[in-house]
C-alpha cells in the first residue's frame, strides 16, 4: 500500500525535548512498514519547538513569517527522524511535491516538513496524498481520533469511530488558521481531503497505532470520501 503519514510533531518532540529512544520507536515503526512492502511518506510536524519559536515571534511580527518559522521546525524534526532512518531515507527534506516524488521512486522512505505559509503540515500530507496517488493518508497525532466536538474543552465529547469526508468539514471547518495552531486536523487539510477523496485514518501518535493503521485493527478515526 502507499502510505502517507502525518506525523504530529508534538509526539515527536514533546515538551520535554527529543529523546533517542522516542525517535528511534518511531524510526524501527516506518522501517518495518517499509520491509512489509508499504510505500512509506511521512511529513512530520514543528512540535513544541514551532508552538515556543511562535508565540515569541508573534509579539514582533505577522502570521506568515511565524509559519515560516514553523515550517523550519519541522524541517529540523523531519531531518532528526531521518538521522535515525539510516540508509532507508535519504539526508535531504524535499520542499515541493516533486522533489519528494523522486525520493520515493529510489525506494526510500520519504521524510518532509512544510512547504508554504497558512497551513499546517496536515494540509501538506493531505495534499502530497494527492499528488502521489496514495491508497491511505494517516494523521498520527496527540489525540486518539476525531470527537464531535474538542475533547480538550467538552468532557462530553464523544469519539467517532467512522465518518465521511462532509463530516470532517463539519467537524473541523471553524477550528483557527493562525501559526502554529493544533486542531485535530487542519480546515485546509480536511478540503482537500475532501477534493481528493482520500481515505483517511486519525490515530494517536504511537507506534503501536501508527503500525496499526495500515491493518485496520487501530482505535482512531476512519474518514471515508
Ligand atoms: N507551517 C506552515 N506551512 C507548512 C507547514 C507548517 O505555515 O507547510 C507552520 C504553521 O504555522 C504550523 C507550524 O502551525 O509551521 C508547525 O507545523 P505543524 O506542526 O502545525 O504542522
């Protein structure tokens, strides 16, 4: 199968920094899709290292440079995973849909950030998604699927095991543009997603689920066109 993953930088780099160990799980995680057969793309986030770079930046300037800043978060996020990938990655971050299409066609596993301002790396994968004609985008991040509302904030909340695309719009249509923000999935994202049909899953960011994805036997969400 050929797999998109949206790596959710907070669990890559959590608050409490990289450790060797995390990325090491996460690096054995992809390399053993990638033995199993699976075409593997990964578009990792900017993590706690964006969110602090941000929130100081946003005091002196605007939007777009703050996502600039960003997108070199996960740029030095996506080299740290590819540092540990060895000789299965390739010591370069593509920032274009065609660059990273010719990494996959060596046979490694594809690792990038972000390309351009206003979107998260949601949209990024969604649309590299597109543009490989992937069978599955996966979004592996903090939270263990889609809610019908935000469960930091509702209690009641309740986790939807299968929704379709129209849904997802719904769902995250409202949620905030500005750099840095961390909906469960980006309103940019969640279009083209849409546009594309793509078939997509929503999973807590852990190797156990990101393994899991792929056989249909994970906890998150599944998103169907
Ligand atoms: N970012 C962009 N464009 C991209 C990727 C990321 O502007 O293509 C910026 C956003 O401000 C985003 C931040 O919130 O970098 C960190 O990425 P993420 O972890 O939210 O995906």
């Amino acid at each position: 199968m050929d797999v998109v993953f949206a790596l959710g930088g907070s669990v890559l780099m959590p608050k409490e920094g990289a450790s060797t160990e995390n990325i090491q799980n996460y690096a054995e995680a992809f390399k053993k899709l990638k033995e199993m057969g699976h075409r593997v793309s990964v578009v990792v986030g900017g993590g706690n290292t964006a969110r602090q770079y941000i929130s100081v930046a946003r005091e002196f300037t605007n939007e777009s440079f703050c996502d600039e800043i960003g997108i070199l978060a996960t740029r030095m996020n996506s080299m740290l995973l590819i540092s540990a990938l060895g000789k299965d990655a390739v010591k370069h971050v593509p920032e274009n849909f065609k660059d990273a299409e010719l990494i996959l066609n060596m046979d490694k596993i594809l690792v990038m950030g972000g390309t351009h301002p206003a979107h998260t790396t949601d949209a990024v994968s969604a649309t590299l998604a597109e543009f490989i004609d992937a069978d599955l985008l996966v979004i592996a991040t903090n939270v263990d699927g889609v809610y019908d509302k935000d469960p930091r904030c509702n209690e009641d909340a309740v986790k939807l095991d299968k929704i379709n695309t129209k849904e997802l719009l719904e769902i995250t249509g409202s949620a905030s543009m500005s750099a840095g923000s961390s909906g469960v999935v980006d309103p940019l994202a969640s279009k083209i997603i849409d546009r594309a049909k793509l078939k997509t899953i929503v999973v807590k960011g852990i190797p156990e689920e990101i393994l899991a994805s792929v056989t249909e036997n994970h906890n998150g969400t599944t998103i169907t066109p």
